[in-house]
C-alpha cells in the first residue's frame, strides 16, 4: 500500500476551518504564481480526505464538539494501515506528540502552557539581542550552543528570542528536547524564512562565469533562506520537519550543507518537486501546525471547557441528591443496582426522578455521561460524604478558631453492638452566639475512663484541638464519667484543672423524678401499675385497635353532647406511651395519655378479661381494671401529672442549645418555687378535679373523715389514719418535699461559689444582681486567662461596664447572658470591655446538659438501622456529620 505523504495520525481535516490559518510566512512577499500554492493546498486536503476517511466504526477517543468541523479516528487503527513506513509514521508521531500536550499557539502562550505540565530545573534563559542574519559569527555560535545545552537539560525553558535565524548556524531540530520541539518549529515558522533582502550578496566563479545568489527568488520561493555566513541557501519547511533519511529527497542540500550552485536554479524547482514530493510533505506539516482548528491540542482544549461544565453539572447534581438523603437518612445502597432493577437504590432512583424533571441535568447524567465518571459507584459516594464530613469539620474547627470551648461527650451501643462516643464542642462564636456543634463519633472498645480519655486525645490533635483550652465539661452521672478519683472528669482536671465539670441538668433532674417515685411507696406502686397496663393493652395489634376504636367512639359522644369542641389538630389519633427512666418527659406523656384515654382503657381490659383465651391474662386484666377504677390511682394519676408538668418545663427549657448556665439556675429556682406552691395552695384544686374526674365515670370516692387501715402492715399493728391523712400528707406533701430535697442535693450547683459569682451577670432588673467582688472572684477561678495585671484592670472597667449596660437602651429588657454577649457585640462594645466579655465567654461555655450529645445517638439509631448495621465506624461518622450540618 502506498504511502500517503499529508498523514497525520491523530486528526484529519474534514470541514475548512471558522477563521483563516495564520500566514506560516509573515515576512515574506507574496509569491508570483498564488494559484500553484492554492490549487497545491486544495489538492492536498482533498487527498488527505480522501485516503483518510473517518470510520464510524472506531471508537473515537475524544467526543466531537459542535461546529469544530473535525473528527478525530483512533490512533491505533491508522497506525496499523501504515506499519509498511516506520520512519514515516515516527516522523508523524514526533509532530502529533506534541499537540497533545497543547502546544498550540505562539511564543509566550505557549511557554506558559508548558510550566504547567514541566517544573523548571533551573532559571530561564536570559534574553539576548534579537538575533537577524546580519549578527556576528562568533555571537550566533555561542548563542545556538548555549540554547542547545539547555534545551538538552529542561523540557520547558525555552527564550523564544534566543532561537538562531541564520539557517547556516542553526543546530539540528533533532537536537531539541521532543517535548518542546513543536514550540521552536512555530517560533521560526512565525518569523518567517531568513530573506536578507538589503544584503549584498557576493559572487563567486562558477564555470566561466561569476555567479551570486539572487534575492528575486525570495518572491518566487517563498521557503527560501539565506545564510550571510555560509553563503547558501536553505529550505525552512525541510529543515524543520524532514526526516534523516540519507540522500533520498534531495539529501540534507537544503538543510544542513546548503545549496550553493546559483548557476543552476532549476535545482529550486526540482526541490520543491510533486504534490507528494517530501518537500510538500513538510509544507503540509507546516500548515498544519499553525492551523489551530486542526490540531489536537486545540480539539482537546474546545472539548475540555464543554466537559469541565458537564462534570461541574453532573457533579452539582449528584451533591445535591447526596445532600437530601442525608438529611433524612436514607441509604445510599440498592439491594440490586443493575439497569434492570425496578429499585436501583436510593441515589440512582433520586438522580433518575432529577433528570425527569430537568433537562440540564439529564443530559450529563447516566448514558449521556463518560462510562469511568458516572458518579454513582459507592466509592465515589463514600468519597463525597468524606470530602462533605472533612470541609464540615474544617468549618467548625475554623468557627471556633482560638476561642475556648467545653466539651460534652457520652457513649452508648448502636445496632451492631458496639460502644459509640460522641463528642459535642460548646463555643462562642464570633457574634457572642452559644454554638454546639458535633465534633465526632469515635468506636471505643472499653467504656472505662481511661479508655475515653485515650478517644478524646485521639481526636483532638487530628482537629488541631488542645486540652488546654477547655473550660468546661458535661457528662452523665455514671461512675466512669463523673467519678472523683478515676473518671473521666478527674483524668481532664489533672490535666487542665480550668475545665470546671457540670453534671448535666437534664439527667440530674430526671433521676431525682425517678428516684422520688421509687422512694414513696404509693407513688412507686403507681408506676408499676401503669407499666403493667401499657404491656397488657399493646401486647397485641387487635388490642391496640380496639383501643383507638374505643377512644374515637368516646370522642364522637361527647363531640355530639358538647362536652368537647372540635378544632383543627385536636384529637388525633393516639395510643398509650411506654414510660422509661432514662427517657426524658416520658412519664408525662404517659400520665397524659392516661388521662385521656381513660374510658378506652377500661373498655379494652374488660374485653381482654372476658375474651382473653389465658385464665391468667383474663385475672391480670380483671385485676387492672379494678386497680384502675380505685380512687388512689385516679388521684395518684392527676397529682403526678400536676408534678410532672412542672418539672417537665424545665427539662424542655434545659435542652436548648443555646442554654447558659446562669439561666438554667434561675429556671430551677422557678421550678422549686412552683413546687412548693403548689404545696402550700394547690390542694384543694387537685382534690376537687380529681373528684369530678371520678363522678363522671362512677368511681367511687371515700370519705375523707373515714378511717383506713395503711396497707404493708399486720392489722393487729398497723396503723389507722383518716383518708385525708393518707393522700394529703403521706402522697401529697410527702413527695413534693422529697422532691425538692431531691432537687437540692443533685444541684449543688445553686450553692457554689463558682456558680453564686455567675448569678451576678444576671440582666434581669438593670443588672440587679451585679456584683463587682463576685465578678473578682469569678476571674480568679481562672488564672490562665486573667494574669495579675489584667485582675487589677478588671475592677475598673467592671465599673464602666455596669454604667454602660444601665445607660445604653441596647441593654434594657436582657433575659440572659447570652444576650449580654450579642449586644456587646453588635454594638461593637467588646472592644472596649474585652476583660468583662471574656468573663461572659467563660460563663456561657460551661455545659448545661447533654441534650446534644442525645441527639446524635438518636440519629445514629436512625441512619445505623437494623438493615443498614453493618456500616463502617468512618462511614457513620461521616453520614452523621453530614447530617448534622444539612438539618443545621
């Protein structure tokens, strides 16, 4: 097969070019006969379209952009229809290579597409004088040598300028470094042949007669060169692209001897020879090259921008799905995410409904994207999350800055058994705001102090975390968390004695209801109760049916008498609430629902006692039923809930994340005052509901004056009191004042020094509470923030600050400290007073309660499912992150 000499293995030229190729030859004069030229081009390309043909069948490496007029066919195939010609084709690849790396364009452009790909090794070539042909041997020679040497020793640096003109001293094209071989051939073709047309060019005897060059063949050749050195001339097309091939072509005459027989001019004409000719080859290479629309590079370059958008679309897309299964929690793996599968998977099914719905977005997704950038796999999901988790981290860590922070930090056992910590940072952010953010889960295999500890240092330094700046820390009551010697809470003072430990609130005031409730008899034989009827009417779906079937019907009655007054939202469907200790407000909604569902109650046990298929549960329903219709359950019943109620006000007010510490004091103190109210005025109120509530459903209700032998006791020795006795001071005042003995001894708190000096930024009343020896007090409690000099500064400006607060309208009707911080902020008045806002820092830091850290277990319980148990412990990390700033 022969060879065809326009080849080039990577494009081929279809459609003629949007613009005009550049002129190869600017210096040039136009030549005498422009139509040779065109006529040779046109011939060349239709050859070239001819022999090369693109195939439809060959895959095509680079997708075809719209209007470009170029099609690109594999390289692979072409190689194989020209293996007859392996010097050819290495000539070919020489000259492609290099478009591939986008060398495209001219002088400093393209030197600086290159610094991309190549680090330099050493500092560019420093420039020189423009060369001409009319320069100094000695400065030429020189100057080529030493451009030889570093091209030989850096792939990128390259002084355009420095390129020598004077075709008789040039080093060879072979001498350049392959990689920016392109580069010099566009320098010299964008200069142009050296056509010294001003010289005066010698004579030389030839034959009998004294022949010299002459410089009209410049205008008919427009190849042409002139060596002033050498007195000969040169072909710039050959020299830059033709092969070392021995004497075939005509030799290197025209490239490196130079050609010196002026006598002989057809020589000129033989040279440039047929449209085939190895000259025209090389002029076909040239054209080529300095046609932008035709290289590679250039295809690469208009493909590259088009892709960059559909991957920043497709990319956007896939973020944006990712995002919404986070937020709810959902999966990110199909049982079967094959093409037939009617559910692919929580991901592909949210991309699919995506694209249904925009076209932008359907047309970079599944098929109409690149088979290895689908960005559907788990790897590339995981990846996602992971890059999600490590900015969210970042922009915590960059939040809290060097600011001081306390830390919350509990564990408890997801789904596949294994003990998880969860770490909770409590800070103040630049706008005096309290934050707390979550930080970290961390798998431990030993729920001991020491076991935490070594987490908690582990974690740390991977954030650029210190110990030395806590100032605070909030746990449970357990032993290994809040214990004196060797809990968590000693192992952190011995290292940093500032991070002042606070039991959290909302557990403290839990397990004083709990243990109250266990500690009176009465009330403790109530809960019992309860528990025994939630298990008995939700033992069964047919039970819990007929409860909510029983309650409706009851609703409906009194709707149509007009004991009750529909509205939107009111009576719901419901069912009755398994109260837990460890639940906070659990209690509560079981009492409420009690209360409610009262009636629907009785009619089930009195259902289960004549139905039920077991003697023993028709006995334990009989025996419910009948504890149920007792007057001292039914007053049980309501005085809980009036105790409840209160406390469950506070434990609400407690969970706020924005909670300071001073606010929750005050919000217990009002928890105590209205305990003790309602002992000292609430009788009579509850006595006389509780008797309405048992006259409308026929309980019958004692005689106060009565005598009642108390249960517990032999009769021969127990002791007889009234009715009155037993619920008003045994039940009534006994368990409110053992609750708030209760409250008194889990909140040592309200008693301490630290926490009495904390009062005193109250904002309540135009800081009535202030108090300047307190506040003193309170900064020493930290020596590392407040040295000797700022403790004497202190004072004063305590002084100015209390003015400013009583005087600025800004201050007026503050509820906490919290808010203190914000004015002082907002108003820029932090700058001013920097000792008293970082006493407001230190104060709001200090942990309230663990209500975050709760969070995050309930979350983990939600993504960490029974199905979705084997999660890896940095898969549920970075889910939990991720969903955490998203509902954030």
């Amino acid at each position: 097969m022969s060879h065809n000499p326009f080849y080039l293995p990577f494009f081929i030229s279809i459609d003629p070019p949007s613009r005009p190729a550049p002129t190869p030859f600017p210096d040039s004069k136009p030549a005498e006969d422009e139509r040779q030229v065109t006529e040779f081009r046109q011939q060349a390309q239709a050859r070239s379209s001819k022999n090369f043909e693109f195939s439809p069948k060959l895959p095509n490496p680079f997708p075809q952009s719209s209007g470009s007029g170029i099609k690109i066919s594999d390289r692979s195939s072409l190689r194989e229809r020209d293996s007859e010609s392996e010097t050819v084709r290495g000539e070919c690849d020489n000259v492609d290579g290099n478009h591939r790396m986008g060398f495209t364009g001219s002088g400093d452009d393209i030197l600086q597409i290159m610094e991309r790909f190549f680090q330099p090794k050493r500092k560019s070539i420093p420039n020189s004088s423009t060369s001409s042909c009319g320069s100094s041997p000695a400065t030429d020679s020189s100057r080529a040598q030493e451009l030889l040497n570093n091209t030989k020793k850096s792939r990128a640096q390259l002084n355009v300028d420095d390129l020598v003109s004077d075709p008789g001293k040039r080093p060879p094209i072979e001498s350049y470094d392959p990689k920016i071989r392109d580069v010099v051939r566009m320098a010299y073709l964008e200069k142009g042949p050296c056509q010294p047309y001003e010289h005066d060019f010698p004579r030389r005897p030839m034959e009998n007669d004294n022949r010299c060059f002459r410089k009209e063949w410049f205008s008919e050749f427009h190849w042409l060169e002139y060596s002033i050195e050498k007195d000969a001339a040169y072909c710039l097309h050959c020299y830059l692209f033709k092969p070392d091939r021995g004497s075939q072509g005509g030799g290197h005459i025209f490239t490196k001897t130079g050609f010196r027989n002026w006598k002989h001019k057809k020589t000129l004409k033989d040279h440039v020879g047929l449209f085939d000719s190895s000259h025209n080859q090389d002029f076909a290479k040239c054209t080529n090259l300095m046609n932008q629309k035709q290289s590679i590079s250039y295809v690469i370059s208009s493909q590259s921008s088009s892709q960059q958008q559909s991957y920043r679309t497709r990319l956007t897309a896939v973020l944006d799905c990712t995002r919404l299964l986070l937020m709810q929690g959902l999966s990110f793996r199909g049982h079967d995410e094959s093409e037939e599968s009617l559910n692919r998977g929580n991901p592909i099914e949210v991309l699919n409904w995506y694209a249904a719905r925009c076209k932008e977005i359907k047309e970079v997704l599944f098929s109409n994207a690149p088979g290895n950038d689908q960005m559907t796999s788990p790897t590339i999901q995981k990846d996602l999350i992971n890059c999600c988790a490590v900015e969210t981290t970042r922009a915590i860590i960059n939040e809290i800055g060097d600011s001081l922070f306390s830390i919350l930090v509990d564990e408890a056992r997801d789904n596949s058994m294994k003990e998880q910590m969860a770490v909770v940072l409590r800070f103040v952010d630049k706008s005096g705001r309290v934050k707390e953010r979550f930080l970290g889960i961390s798998h431990v295999t030993d729920t001991c102090a020491q076991s935490l500890k070594d987490a908690i240092n582990a974690i740390f330094p991977t954030h650029g975390l210190s110990i030395s700046s806590l100032r605070g820390q909030g746990y449970d009551g357990a032993s290994n968390m809040s214990g004196e010697f060797n809990g968590l809470k000693a192992l952190i003072l011995r290292e940093n004695p500032h991070a002042m430990y606070v039991h959290c609130f909302a557990h403290q005031l839990q397990l004083a209801i709990v243990s109250v409730a266990r500690r009176n008899c009465m009330v403790g034989d109530f809960l019992d109760v309860l528990a025994i009827i939630v298990n008995l009417v939700g033992a069964s779906c047919k039970r819990v049916d007929a409860l909510r079937t029983s309650y409706q019907a009851n609703i409906l009655e009194k709707l149509n008498t007009g004991e009750l007054i529909g509205g939107s939202g009111q009576f719901q469907e419901m069912s009755l609430a398994r109260p837990g200790d460890t639940r906070w407000g659990s209690h509560l909604l079981t009492v409420t629902r009690f209360i409610n569902m009262f009636n629907a109650i009785i009619d089930v046990l009195e259902n289960i006692s004549e139905d039920a298929v077991h003697s023993d549960q028709k006995s334990l329903a009989l025996r419910q039923m009948n504890n149920m219709q007792d007057f001292e359950f039914v007053f049980s019943l309501h005085f809980m809930f009036e105790i409840l109620a209160i406390t469950d006000d506070l434990s609400q007010a407690l969970q706020k994340k924005d909670q300071d510490i001073q606010n929750a004091m005050r919000l217990l103190n009002l928890c105590k005052c209205a305990l003790q109210n309602l002992r000292e005025n609430g009788w009579d109120t509850l006595f006389s509901r509780v008797i309405e509530f048992c006259v409308d459903r026929h309980i019958l209700v004692p005689n106060m004056e009565d005598i009642v032998v108390v249960k517990g006791r032999p009769r021969r020795v127990a002791q007889q009191v009234t009715y009155f006795h037993r619920f008003y001071v045994d039940l009534y005042c006994h368990v409110i004042d053992s609750i708030l003995q209760e409250l008194n001894d889990r909140f040592p708190e309200t008693t301490t020094e630290l926490f009495t000096c904390i009062s005193c930024l109250s904002p309540r009343d135009s800081f009535a509470a202030f108090d300047k020896d307190k506040l003193l007090r309170f900064a020493q409690f930290y020596p590392l923030d407040f040295n000797s000099e700022e403790l004497l500064l202190l004072r004063p400006q305590l002084d100015k600050f209390l003015l400013l607060v009583r005087m600025d309208e800004a201050f007026f009707n503050l509820n906490s400290i919290s808010w203190v911080a914000q004015k002082l902020i907002e108003t820029r008045s932090s700058c001013y007073f920097p000792l008293d806002y970082r006493l407001l820092t230190l104060a709001l830091i200090l942990p309230v309660a663990t209500a975050s850290v709760e969070r995050v277990f309930s979350a983990m319980n939600l993504i960490k499912s029974d199905l979705r148990n084997k999660m890896g412990d940095i898969w549920l990390n970075d889910n939990l992150l991720s969903k955490f700033t998203v509902t954030e």
